[in-house]
C-alpha cells in the first residue's frame, strides 16, 4: 500500500493485530529487512512497516533530505492511518529517525527500541557518507556493495551465509542513488545526544560486538542519555544485528515488549 505523505508516496504493509508496533529499516535497505521479527510480532501486535523515502518502493525525491523531513514523513502516515500511538524498533538510519521523531513529538512512541544507530554524528561523518555519495552517482550502486557487507556483517556470517549476502546485495544495488545520496545527507548531520534526556518512555538500546558503523560506545552514550534504559551488547554480530543474530535480537525484542506492551 501506499499514502500520499509529507508530498512524497511513502509504501507501507500491516500485519497483525493489538497494539501498534512500527518497523523502520537501515539505509540502502527497505522494509523486508524485517521480515523475521515482524512474523513474530504479528502475533501480538498490529506492526506497521514502511520503506524511508528515497528506499524500496517509496518515492525518492531529490537529495538532500533531513531528518526532520523523515520524522514528518512518518507523522503523515501516522495521521493517515490513524496512529496516536505506536512502539518504536529502528535500526541504524530507522533509530536515527526514531530519536528525531520522539523529540519533536514527545507522547506518540509507548517505548523506542534503537538497534545499531548513534545519536551524534563522528567529525569525519560528512567526508565519509560525501565519498560514497559520490562513489554511487559515478559508479552506481553496485560499487557499494562489497564494502557495505563487509560493515554490516562479520566475515564467519558472510562466508556461512551466501544466500542472504545475495539478498542483501540486492536490496543494496537496488537503492535508487537519489535516495541513498539524500539519506546520506540527512545522518551525516544528526546530533542529538545531549536531547536524548528529553525523551520520556522506556528503551532499549542494541548492538552488536562488532558494530564498526554504530559501534558499542555509541550504544553506551545513548543507554547513559536515556532515562532508565536499558542496554543490550550482542556477541558475534555486527551492524544488522537483527539478521546477523536473529535469536538473541528476538528474545530481548519480545521480552521488552512483554514489559511494555
């Protein structure tokens, strides 16, 4: 499906029943990346996915975008289906959005889980997002490929699992470049740490050992920011946790959800 939000067509799905819970996914990726921990979901939750502007079949208007243009995006389509309140799971870009959103509209989010995101953009952030902005528009998306894998997952799961390589390559070379640019743009300005303290609802905060994009103590100064959280480190798992290390993602997703939801 599909809603006219914010002035861009954002694509979204509905699964289940109960109490909202909504998905939002990493850059270069789309809302399948979910797939997992939706089906679980959906058994006690009514879980709404959707795809970022510029990803999957979302539109992609011209770069650059903020988050601020993200979190309106998503609060359109809330209005639209009728969503006062939901809980949150976000990773990566999906927890940059989470954050910006539960700022500017403090009440709508029953709890945050933040997986393998930052709140505070590295000095060399716009440099290093600048350089694969231009690495896609000159080469294209598939040059990006490699390079991502190898920071979204550690080298055991990679050779172990060429089947979902492939699927996450696709996903990847099949990121309109005008989407990646303008979201690249975006996280390489966020910069809301010191605002965490702002956010009032319970969190959880993931992330894998080996996050080198979002590492561990980035995970540590969003836990210390927000009030009462709580902190999750997973071994053997780098920047997609979720896929990397889908029985210990769960778990800690259904037990947090089972106090909050």
């Amino acid at each position: 499906m599909k809603a006219k939000c914010n002035g861009i067509d954002i694509a979204y799905t509905i699964e289940g029943s109960g109490p909202w819970v909504t998905m939002s996914h990493s850059l270069a990726s789309n809302s399948s990346m979910w797939d997992e921990q939706a089906a679980l979901l959906a058994k006690q939750f009514r879980v709404l996915r959707f795809d970022t502007r510029g990803h999957g079949d979302s539109e992609a208007p011209p770069a650059p975008y903020t988050l601020d243009d993200m979190a309106e995006d998503l609060h359109a389509l809330f209005a639209h289906l009728g969503i006062r309140e939901t809980h949150w799971i976000g990773l990566s870009m999906g927890g940059m959005i989470g954050e910006t959103y539960a700022l500017k509209y403090p009440g709508v989010f029953r709890s945050m889980i933040l997986a393998d995101t930052t709140s505070r953009r590295p000095p060399n952030a716009e440099q290093m997002w600048g350089d694969r902005v231009r690495m896609a528009r000159e080469q294209g998306m598939a040059a990006l490929v490699d390079g991502t894998l190898a920071r979204w997952f550690t080298d055991p799961y990679r050779q172990a699992q060429p089947a979902v390589m492939a699927r996450i390559a696709d996903g990847i070379r099949s990121t309109p470049v005008e989407g990646f640019a303008g979201c690249c743009d975006a996280i390489a300005k966020i910069d809301v740490l010191d605002r965490l303290k702002e956010i009032d609802c319970p969190a959880l905060v993931i992330v894998g050992d080996q996050d080198h994009g979002t590492p561990p103590d980035m995970a540590r100064q969003i836990h210390a920011n927000l009030r009462g959280s709580e902190l999750l480190i997973i071994p053997s798992a780098a920047h997609l946790s979720n896929i990397e290390q889908p029985a210990v993602f769960n778990r800690a997703m259904l037990e947090f959800l089972a106090k909050h939801g």
